[in-house]
C-alpha cells in the first residue's frame, strides 16, 4: 500500500470515522528517529557495544549523477573520524559500512582506518579481526569479469550509460542517460547477460537508476549484517547466556537496504531507512536525508564523549 493511503487510514482509524478501516493490516509508520531521540539515547547508553552499519550511497553520502564524486557531508566524515578516536582501543563502538560497491573503493572513499568495510552487499567484508570473501563468489568473477567486456562494448550506443566494475560485481547506471533512452539501455543489459543469467551464474537487479548484476547466490546485506554481528559475538541485551550486549542500527536508503533492516530488526536492534515518509519500507525508523544521518552520528558522538 502507498505510504500516503496509509497516513489517511491511520488518520482515519484516530478521528474516529471509518471504523471499517481498522480491518486493514497497515505495516508499522516507521517513526522519525530525532523526534524520539530521548528514548534512542536511553537505549545507546544501556548497552555493552554499539554496533553502527550503514550504507554508503543515499544514506551517508548525498546522491550525485556521478557515483564516482559521491562524498560524505564534511561534519559527517568530522563525526565518523571522532567517534572512531573515541571508542578506541576499547571496542564499545563497532562502525561499518556496508555497499553495493567494491571494498577497495569504499575504504578509500570513507578514508577512516579501523573501520569495518563490506563491498558488493557484503560478498566481501574487512575489518578489525574479520577478513571474509564468498566462496562462490570467487567462482563466479570470470562470468562478471566476461560480461563488462560486452557491456562495455554493447552500451557505447547508449550515450551517459556506463558498466562499473566492483571485482565480484557489475554497476550499469544509466541516472545520465535521457528518459525516452532508459528503456532501449535496459534491453541492451537483459540481452548481454541473458547467458550468464540462464546458467545461473548472475542476477539483474534494479537499483536507483542503475541495474546490479551481482552473483547468483542467496546473500544479501542482511546475510551481511548476520555474519557481521556473529563474528562480533554481539548478542540482544536479554539474551541467555549474554555474551556480549548490544545493539545493531542499520542505515540504508534502497531496496537492497531493506533485507539490513529486517536483519538488524531481528537481533531486536533498529532499521533506519534514509527518505521520505512517502517511500515504503520495512524500517522501524526514518530519517529524512544524509545531512540528518550526519546529524544523528554527532548525537551518537556526544553520548560517548559524556561516557569516555
Ligand atoms: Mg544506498
């Protein structure tokens, strides 16, 4: 259902007037995070470790028509660089990011060292004490690494549509290529990886203006997110036995976001989709854009600062 028809139900339900709408199953709003921040704080300060993920593109950093000058907000790298100095050596904070783009690409873009790093969805993670590539994966980047080279070939006809090439992935953007275009450039991808994608070898997915075309195995940034908070050893505060408290927020902006949500939802933390209350998602909270999500990482700053 469309989030604007789920306003006017829930408005509808609270005046009273259409009862009859109380039959309706809505998904929950979710809330806006700084407008409950007094009860987030509670909940930060009441934990062994923090566990922070989140995505890069639309939620950390502004979207642009060219991914490669995409850059985080000047006081959001300020906030990562400080929270990263404040909570070290002590491992009470863990910061990662998680993106469709490749490892080497994101470490170098965010520029902070210490920091966990997942590229292409999470199909390889790095960080403190975690190195992680997907076996299958490894077996599949010939496919990938044949298929950009038609790509490259094949969409020389599209002006402003290109291939990215992230080592276990394919990025098809097409955010410059004119409206009555977007159509043909997307035919050009269906045919070009009809064989890889008949033999099982790779996916399409659809993206913000851009087609992924990843490896054809069941792992998604939730899988990501799964295998993060095992290898941290973070458990729900109320978990039996406890091993380590704590509590995962996930950051993202994009559908491939929301499998993140659901699995930091899962260990009873919070999903924080970045957009307009327009926008559907499974996400317990929003925030309205990269400059809050800035925002937010000064808060989260300050509740450290007060207890280093
Ligand atoms: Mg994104």
């Amino acid at each position: 259902m469309h989030r604007q028809a789920l306003v006017s139900a829930h408005s509808s339900i609270n005046s009273g007037k259409y009862t009859t709408f109380q039959q309706v199953t809505c998904p929950i709003m979710p809330k806006h995070l700084l407008a409950v921040w007094p009860q987030i704080q509670q909940s930060l300060q009441g934990v062994g470790q923090v566990v922070l993920l989140l995505d890069y593109d639309g939620t950390l950093a502004p979207i642009v028509d060219r991914p490669d000058l995409a850059r985080m907000p000047r006081q959001t790298q300020e906030a990562l660089v400080e929270l990263k100095a404040l909570t070290s050596p002590e491992p009470d904070l863990v910061i990662g990011i998680i993106t469709a783009r490749s490892l080497e690409d994101v470490s170098a873009r965010v520029g902070i060292d210490g920091l966990l790093y997942a590229g292409n969805h999470g199909l390889e993670i790095r960080g403190p004490n975690l190195e992680f590539v997907h076996a299958k994966a490894l077996k599949i980047k010939g496919s990938v690494d044949q298929v950009y080279l038609r790509l490259k070939e094949e969409l020389a006809i599209h002006p402003g549509a290109f291939a990215e090439h992230k080592g276990l992935s394919l990025t098809v953007h097409y955010r410059l290529v004119d409206d009555e275009r977007v159509a043909a450039v997307k035919d050009t991808v269906d045919k070009t990886v009809r064989t890889a994608v008949a033999i099982g070898d790779l996916v399409v997915s659809p993206g913000k203006m851009a087609l992924e075309i990843r490896p054809n195995i069941a792992w998604d940034k939730g899988s990501a997110i799964t295998a993060i908070v095992a290898a941290l050893g973070t458990q729900p505060p109320d978990s039996n036995p406890p091993v380590r408290d704590g509590l995962v927020m996930y950051f993202g902006d994009d559908l491939p976001d929301e499998a993140g949500f659901a699995a930091a939802q899962d260990t009873g933390g919070m999903g924080i989709f970045v957009g307009t209350s327009e926008q559907s998602t499974s996400a317990h909270y929003r925030l309205d854009s990269p400059q809050q999500v800035g925002q937010t990482l000064h808060l989260i700053r300050q509740i450290f600062r007060q207890s280093a």
